[in-house]
C-alpha cells in the first residue's frame, strides 16, 4: 500500500497536524509520500521531507494553490491518484473541504475523523458526539480518509531529508476564487495544539468579565483560551476559541473549564485531555463527570484566588 498524506501548511510552516497525521498513516503500512501544494513553499516541503518514515515528498507549486482553495487542491490529489491506495489529511478546515470532493471525484467512500488505524481497510472513528465509537471497515479501492490529529502523537523528525520532488498542479475549475482572508494574531500559543488550555463559559455572564477572569488565568500558565458554544455565540468569546463538536478538538496535558456545564457537544471536543480542571457552582454538572479535579463554587471567587497563586508560585 502506498499512502498520499496531504500536508497542511501555510505556505511557509508545516502545521504540526500533518506529523500527527503522518503517524496515522505509518499505521497503514507501505510507502508513505507527503504532497505539500501551495505557493513559494519550498520551505514546507522541507520541514515535510525530515520527518520520520516519508519516502518523498511532492512539491506542487502554483498560484492556484496559493490558498488552499479546495476545488484546485482536490484536481491537483485526484490526478495523482493512480499511484496510490490512500489518501490522509488532517481533519482540520482545510482536510474538510478537500477531502470530500477527493472521495467524490474518486466515487468512493470517506471515512472521517479517524481515531485509530486497526488494519489497512478497518478504522475506529467517534460518532453520537464522541459517546459510541464506530468501527468501519471499507471495500472501496482507494481509502479517502480523515485523521482527528488529537488522537495522534506527532511523528519524529527522520534521520535524513527524503527526496523532493515537483509535480504539476491543477489550475482549477473556477467555481471559486480567492477574495481575501483576516487572520487572528495572539502572543498566546494555538488553541488546536496548545498543551494547556483555559476555558470559559455562559456563566462568566458578559465579554468583560471573560477577559477579566479569564486571560488572567490564561497568562499565568502560559496557556491558550477557549470558550465554549454558548460563551461564543453569547458574544463573550471569538469564534476560533470555540471547543467541542462544531469547534476545535483538543487534547492538552491539562484542561481548565471554568463555569462550562459540560454539553456532550463540548465534551466531544476537549474530554481526550490528560488532566481535566472542572470550576463550577453546580455540583451535578456533567463537566465533573469527566472531570480528574473538580472545585465545586463561585469561579468568581475560585479562578482569581487560583490565578494569584500561581503567580505566586512563578
């Protein structure tokens, strides 16, 4: 079996889910090559070509690709497609996009969100927002297939750089152009592969407190911010923080909730963290039940009395 693993980049940096997606795709067996397709991302290929147990790497480069518009990427992944058996890519925005459009033009299933590899053709996957796990086994020719990159430990740096080599990219149907793209800066580490994230939720009860419980707290540990939905979509909390099923899923050495119930849409999102901190008034709220910690009372009081000891403590 030879695997086409789908890098996801910036065209400068290789985004560290495509190391914990290669670990997937080491659990497949047979050769594995790394398409890096983008613009002037030399570099990426490179980061791509040290990482362990990659054959070659596959540098497609056009302005086409620029932006990782899904319809050229997908043209660019099928006509490659004779040469391989399957095709992996991190289940990110990006991995999303493409990879169903792959599966369509190839007229084959997609399995998603993929949590363990069990045999070539046989993969575990969450379902029912993470309460029942599913196992699949797929008769389609080629797998197409998406990896949760939580599930994953990045895979090592190689001994030596692999080959790298160009491939010609697909210029795309022109059923979608690039407009523009507003990106988010912060000094605080990213929330998909943060090992410490602080989260808020409804009951901090307005964006200025948020801030003033939170980001404190946030600061002290070094760590990144996420909210949960309802914190979100009250306005308290940028989209890109938001955990859980229709958010971002993480797995940090250490999870701090602070006044979030514990939905099963956000357990999906955050309940893979080693070590989970639950602050809450109620006693009853599901977040306790997944929870290794949990402080029973007002987070008003608890978060800053904790923040200011570990400020004490460095």
């Amino acid at each position: 079996m030879t695997t086409l693993l789908i890098a996801e980049h910036d065209n400068s940096t290789l985004n560290e889910a495509t190391a914990r997606a290669l670990s997937a795709a080491t659990a497949l067996g047979g050769e594995i090559h790394i398409l890096v397709a983008g613009k002037d991302a030399r570099a990426v290929a490179e980061a791509a070509a040290s990482l362990a147990g990659v054959a070659k790497v596959l540098l497609a480069d056009s302005d086409a690709l620029a932006h990782a518009l899904p319809e050229p990427l997908a043209d660019t992944i099928v006509a490659l497609a004779a040469g391989y058996d399957a095709f992996v890519a991190p289940a990110t925005s990006t991995g999303k996009n493409v990879m169903p459009r792959v599966a369509a033009l190839l007229d084959v299933m997609q399995v998603s969100e993929v949590i363990e590899v069990v045999a070539p053709d046989t993969f575990r996957r969450p379902v029912y927002a993470g309460n029942a796990i599913q196992t699949v086994r797929s008769a389609a020719a080629k797998i197409v297939m998406t990896v949760r990159t939580s599930s994953f430990p990045p895979a090592p740096g190689g001994n030596g750089p692999s080959p790298i080599e160009a491939v010609e990219a697909a210029t795309g149907s022109g059923l979608s152009a690039f407009v523009e793209e507003k990106l988010s800066t912060s000094d605080r580490p990213d929330l998909a592969s943060a090992r410490i994230v602080v989260s808020g939720g409804r009951a901090l009860g307005s964006a200025e407190k948020f801030s003033e419980i939170m980001l404190p707290l946030a600061d002290a540990l070094g760590a990144a911010l996420g909210a949960s939905r309802a914190a979100v979509d009250a306005g308290y909390a940028p989209n890109d923080w938001q955990v859980g099923q229709t958010g971002k899923i993480v797995a940090p050495d250490l999870y701090i909730a602070c006044g979030i119930s514990g939905a099963i849409q956000h357990l999906a999102g955050m309940k893979e963290a080693k070590t989970i901190v639950a602050i809450n008034k109620d006693e009853e709220a599901p977040i306790f039940q997944v929870a290794d910690y949990a402080l029973v009372g007002d987070l008003f009081a608890l978060v800053p009395a904790l923040t200011e000891e570990l400020k004490k403590r460095g």
